[in-house]
C-alpha cells in the first residue's frame, strides 16, 4: 500500500544538502586555481578554498558519528542480488518505463547500484580528496619557508590525483542529478531530500483495493 514515508532525517537532509553545497563550491574554487574558469578571482579562490575545506571535513566527522550511532552506516553494505537488474535498468528498462527493480524501505534505501557507488565514494573518493587536498595544504607551505627536505616536484602527483578526483566527484554529481529524476515522479526524490517524507510501498497489502481491482478484472 503506498503511504507518506519519513525516509530522510533531519541530520541526514541537512548533511546531504551541505554537502552537495560545499562539493560544488569546492569544486568551483578548485577549478578557478587549476585555471579553468575566473569567477571569484584567484586569490579568493584559494581563501574559499580553504575555508570550504575545512567546513567539508568538521562536516564528515559529524556525519561519521551520526552513521555510526545511528547504525545508518549499514545502508551501505554492499549486495550483489539485484545488481544486474539494476543496471539494465538503467541502461534499457527506464526507456521503456518498466517498474523499478528494487523497492525502497526505509531499512533499505538504497538500490544495489548506490550502495557500491556510494561505499565507493564514502571509502576511496573522498578521502582520497581530503588526504590529498590536505597533503597540498600542509607540503606546500612549509616548503616555500624553505624546509629544504620538502621538495616542490614532489607535489606534482598530489596535484594530479587531487584533480582526477574533482573530475569524478563531478561525473558523478552529474550522474545522481540526472538519476534524482528517475523516481517515481520527476520530482518526488528531490522533494523526499527536502521534506523528509517519500510516497512508497510500505508492504502492507490493501485488501479493500485488491477486492476493488478483483472486481473490475472479472467485469
Ligand atoms: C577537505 C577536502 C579538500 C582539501 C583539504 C582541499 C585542498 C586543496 C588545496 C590546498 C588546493 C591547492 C590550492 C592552491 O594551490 O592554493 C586544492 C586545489 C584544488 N582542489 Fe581541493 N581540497 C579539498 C576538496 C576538494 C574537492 C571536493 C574538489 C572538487 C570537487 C576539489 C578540487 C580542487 C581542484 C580542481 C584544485 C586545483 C588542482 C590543481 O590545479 O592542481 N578540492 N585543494
């Protein structure tokens, strides 16, 4: 039976909206230093750089503390039933609106798919940002007041896997805002991300409605 379902708590829509903010900011002031892009200006680029940094990592650690203690942590367990379903989905069943594979509850979240995209994210992309966004900070400055043993080539592969992971967070970014509008209506992932509540099968069965379409089938 389809009712309201509070889905998202309010930690959780507030991390996830904080982050997709300073994900993009961060991504902005990255891609003005690399010398993509002019909007803020170089040098303030740098500063907005640092700063949503550094608000990025406080607001990793409250969010692997709400995952741990909320046991929220568990959504991401990686299953391989369903996988392929999944991505055929996506590749071929979409076009020809068929159902979606795999029901969302609120113990289950997330498809097959997210849950190895998301781990992915969780254990390797970004740390692998902040350790190499950090390593940049901290390498570099001391060199310039010239620690000797620190030597600026060195930096070079820092710079490059910092960049290549800019590049993903951004394909990424494009992939999940394309896929927010595949629910069930365009809008309802989004509007679950903001309000809390989603529309979906809570398993019940509706008999009164079973009876009702039992009828019309026999008519
Ligand atoms: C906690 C996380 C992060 C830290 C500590 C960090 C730190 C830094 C630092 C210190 C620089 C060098 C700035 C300069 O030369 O003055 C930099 C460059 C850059 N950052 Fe980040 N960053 C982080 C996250 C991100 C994220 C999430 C993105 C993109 C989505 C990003 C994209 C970039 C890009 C594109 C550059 C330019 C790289 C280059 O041209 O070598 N950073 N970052």
């Amino acid at each position: 039976m389809i009712k309201k379902i509070y889905i998202y708590r309010a930690f959780e829509r507030f991390w996830h909206w904080m982050q997709a903010f300073l994900i993009f900011l961060l991504a902005a002031t990255g891609f003005e230093v690399h010398g993509s892009i002019k909007f803020f200006g170089y040098q303030n680029a740098v500063t907005y750089h640092q700063i949503a940094a550094y608000a990025f990592i406080v607001l990793i650690a409250f969010a692997i503390f709400w995952h741990l203690t909320s046991g929220q942590w568990k959504q991401y367990i990686p299953t391989r039933g369903n996988l392929r379903a999944q991505i055929n989905y996506y590749l071929f069943g979409i076009f020809k609106h068929a159902p979606h594979p795999t029901k969302k509850t609120v113990l289950s979240k997330l498809n097959p798919l997210q849950k190895l995209v998301y781990l992915g994210l969780k254990i390797l992309v970004i740390p692998v940002m902040v350790i190499s966004g950090l390593l940049y900070m901290y390498y570099r400055y001391p060199q310039q007041n010239r620690i000797e043993s620190l030597n600026i080539e060195s930096l070079a592969p820092i710079a490059y896997i910092h960049t290549a992971g800019a590049f993903l967070l951004i394909a990424f970014i494009a992939a999940h805002v394309y896929l927010i509008t595949t629910g069930s209506k365009v809008t309802s992932n989004l509007k679950a991300m903001i309000t809390g509540y989603e529309d979906l099968d809570d398993g019940e069965k509706n008999e009164e409605k079973d009876i009702k379409d039992a009828i019309l089938l026999k008519k």
